[in-house]
C-alpha cells in the first residue's frame, strides 16, 4: 500500500489524501472554469448573444447584441468625463500575470489585447457590465410580470428564484474582483453606474423595438383588446335543433 505524502496539499490536508485528491479531480476545475467565465465576461456573453440571433433569429438576442455595444458605448462616455474630472487613475504595481488574469474579455497570445471593448479604463468594465445587465434583465422580467401571473400559479416563483440568482451572482462576482484585482469604492461605482445605464438602455430598446425585443423566455404578450377598441370573438358549441 502505498503511503500519503507528508506534504501539505489542499487546505492543509496532507497532500495525496482522499480530499486532496478530489479537490485536484473536482473542486480545482470547477474554481479555475468559473474563474475564466468570469475573465472572458463580457466578449464571451457579447459574441453569444450574436451566434443566438444568427442561428435563431429571435430579435431579443440581436437588441441584446445591440444593447452590450451600447453599454460599452455608455461605458467610454463615464470613464471619458471621470478622466477630466479626476484624471486617470494611478497606475497599479501588481504583476503582470496578476494584471492578465484581471484583464476582462478575450486574451491575443502576446502584449497587445484585441478586443472590441476598452478594458484599462475606470471604472471596472466587467462589473459595470454586469450592473447594466442585471437592471436590463430585471426589466425584462418585471415586463412579463403580468403575463406569468396570469399563465399559471407556477409560473410566478421564476421571477423569485431570478432575483435570488442575480443577488448571489453579483455577490459571488464582486467578491471574487475585491479579492483579486479591484477596490471596494471602484467595484460599488461601476456597479450603481452600471445599473443606472441598463436602466436608460431598457426604456430605450423597448420603446424602439417593442416587448418582443425583452421576450427571451417566448412568453405570450398579454394584449387588451378593449383598451384598443378591438373586436372579441367567442367560440361556442353549435346549436342542436
């Protein structure tokens, strides 16, 4: 039988041991995958939502294509009037291998980083996206509100259990940022900014392309007829003389 290491390995568990071993198989791959999902946000979301619209032509993937340009558009225009306001920020003294984990989106393999969204500029590109996104989708769900309620009595808690996972996702994400790449006043002001601009940009999207541009679980729009002045047919059984 061969013998454990002495060596420490996971946690202070002795290296080879049954935990540390399935901290290497399980646990390590699971933290290293959620790690580089939050790394690769938002390119990764951006570029996903353009391959939906593309496959499915379903118009909420394509407003939401439009709407991440937007908030990076939104994003350049807060950190242009906070650079004349305050001036840049002062240059970090962390290494260069923590500074290419902390940058967001896709990495070229040498010093330049390619990409279609500004990634050095204040505030934190990948919370401020984040706070945009969670408002847009919160508006979404608040939009068909009405219509889950009216659907079923199990429809409703999806809304609950969606406010529940934004709430724990955001804290995951910010915690996971504090500990490693941004300040606590940098990550609350992309976040409330964040917010802010997925507020405008859902008032703006939905009164240019309409509820449709939101419906990206396919519900049914709920529609008055009455209030529209729109004529109501009834299906009845025949007659039977």
């Amino acid at each position: 039988m061969v013998g454990m290491s002495e060596e420490k390995g996971a946690y202070g568990t002795l290296k080879d041991s049954t935990y540390d071993r399935f901290h290497k198989m399980a646990i390590a791959p699971l933290i290293d995958s959620s790690e580089e999902m939050g790394r690769l946000f938002p390119d990764s979301i951006t570029f996903g939502a353009l391959l939906l619209y593309i496959i499915t032509q379903n118009i909420s993937f394509g407003v939401l294509t439009l709407f991440f340009l937007e908030t990076s558009l939104l994003h350049r225009v807060i950190a242009f009037i906070y650079e004349k306001a305050y001036g840049k920020p002062p240059a970090t003294d962390k290494l260069d291998d923590v500074l290419i984990k902390c940058r967001s989106g896709f990495k070229a393999p040498r010093k330049e980083f390619e990409r279609i969204f500004s990634r050095d500029r204040y505030p934190s590109i990948p919370i401020f996206f984040w706070g945009s996104l969670v408002s847009y989708m919160a508006g979404s769900n608040y939009s068909f509100a009405q219509v889950l309620t009216k659907m079923n009595q199990q429809w409703w808690p999806r809304t609950t259990f969606a406010i529940i996972g934004i709430v724990f996702l955001t804290a995951l994400f910010m915690i996971g940022r504090i500990s490693k790449c941004d300040s606590i006043s940098e990550l609350m002001f992309a976040l409330i900014t964040g917010i802010i601009a997925g507020i405008l940009l859902y008032f703006i999207n939905v009164n240019l392309f309409g509820l449709e541009a939101l419906n990206f679980n396919g519900l049914p729009i709920v529609i008055n007829k009455t209030d529209k002045g729109s004529n109501i047919y009834v299906c009845a059984p025949p007659l039977t003389g």
